[in-house]
C-alpha cells in the first residue's frame, strides 16, 4: 500500500516498532524476497453465511518497459510485459475470495474453474457473474459444477445449446429473452449489473496498490498479487459501513 520496495519496507517497519509497537516482529527484506517465492497466502475473509454471489473480472499489471507516452507515440514495444490479475468478489461484502495471475495472454474463460477452486467446495454460491468473455462452455460447466446460477450475457450472435450441455437450459432462455426485448432490458431484469462493482474493484487495486508489479519471480508475483487482495480485504473490513434499510 506504501508502494516501497522490501528493503524501504523494512526500515519503515523497524521505525514504526521504536515509536509505537515494540513487539512488532519486523524480518529481514532478504527473507521475505526467498518466502515470497512460495508462499501459500490465504485470503482474509469474513463469512457472513450468506450465499455467495462472485462477479469476476481481470486486469492487467505492469512488469516492466516503456511508459505509456512512448506506447502512445511509437505503438507497441516487445518490452513491455503483464500480467493479467483475475479476482473474484462477493458482491453483498465486497471482499475478494479468489485471486489468480496468469500470463498476459491467458483469455478470462480459461481460469474461471481455477478460481472457483480457490472457494472450498462446501461454500454455498448463488451467482456468478461475468462479462461476454465467460460464454463458453466450460465455463458454464464450471459453475454448474457449483449449484451455482450464471450471469452472464450470451455473446452477440449467439446460437442455442443442445440441452445436454452443461448451462444450456439458462443460456438459451436468456437467448430467447434477448431476442424477444433487448440485450439492455435483460441485463436490467437479470441483475447482471452488479457486475460493474468487479469493475470498481479493478479501480481500487490499481489505485491503492499501484499499477506495477515489485517482483520478479513468476511466483514472488503470484504472492505480491494475492498479498496486495488481502490487503484490500483487510481494508474493506475495517472501513465498509453496515448500511440497513429503514422503513
């Protein structure tokens, strides 16, 4: 959150320890560079017993390369490399219960099982949601795997499912639906827009966290991602107001 590197990160630790915390365990910066490297974080999560209803998106933090004005001005340069961050949210607390980092180029479909497989299996869900990206077939398996119901809108173009795939009989309802209004009026009647709190997600990562990743290692960056969405959570559990309607 202070955007320090471990070696900064450290001596602030240590001042913070002589003024305020004298118990404060405070570890060498070499130390944790070596634990980063395979390190198991778990989430931090606060579990109201409510089912769950995930919105999942991605984003994309930089590694390293050239600024943003050179890309602007000279296009796309070989050296500048990603990483894409997919997080998935329980929209009724706003806390993160699965992160993954892939590879730049690794479509959101192809990790949507992967993440449901960081939420233990006896966690009950009841929707989850995502953008025309999710549309595939595996990606409905995945979440029927679960009891779980989709959000997710058909891709423009799309053709109905034999009713022996996984999701079909949602699916082409809401094809159906679709075709008879507008893709607008059935994102309005099926809630697909609690989405959008995925997206403002995504904006408070970036803007809390940084936009670039300190690491170098393939696995110190899974770490850094999964530390930096235990961070927001802490955040959200210390700071998110208890709003109750009132009639």
């Amino acid at each position: 959150m202070f955007h320090l590197p471990l070696r900064a990160l450290q001596g602030f630790a240590q001042s913070l320890r002589t003024l305020a915390f004298p118990t404060l365990p405070v570890p060498n910066y070499t130390t944790l560079s070596r634990r980063a490297q395979n390190l198991n974080v778990v989430l931090p999560a606060s579990r109201t017993g409510e089912l769950l209803h995930l919105v999942i998106d991605s984003t994309g933090l930089k590694l390293y390369g050239e600024g943003e004005w050179k890309v602007r001005k000279h296009g796309w340069s070989k050296r500048r490399i990603w990483r894409k961050v997919h997080l998935a949210m329980d929209a009724n607390t706003g806390q993160i219960r699965a992160a993954l980092m892939t590879h730049q180029d690794v479509g959101d479909g192809e990790v949507l099982a992967d993440l449901l497989d960081q939420i233990p299996a006896d966690t009950p869900i009841d929707t989850i949601g995502g953008d025309g990206a999710y549309d595939s077939k595996p990606c409905h398996a995945a979440i029927v795997a679960r009891d779980a119901q989709p959000s997710i809108p058909p891709r423009d173009g799309a053709k109905p499912w034999s009713e022996s795939t996984p999701g079909a009989a949602w699916r082409n309802e809401a094809i159906d639906v679709i075709e008879k209004s507008s893709r607008r009026e059935w994102k309005a009647a099926s809630g697909y827009h609690r989405r959008s709190l995925a997206e403002t997600l995504m904006y408070r990562l970036k803007t809390l966290t940084g936009h670039s990743l300190w690491a170098r290692e393939i696995g110190s960056q899974a770490t850094e991602v999964a530390i930096r969405a235990g961070v927001l959570n802490r955040m959200v559990a210390l700071a998110r107001p208890q709003s109750v309607c009132i009639t």
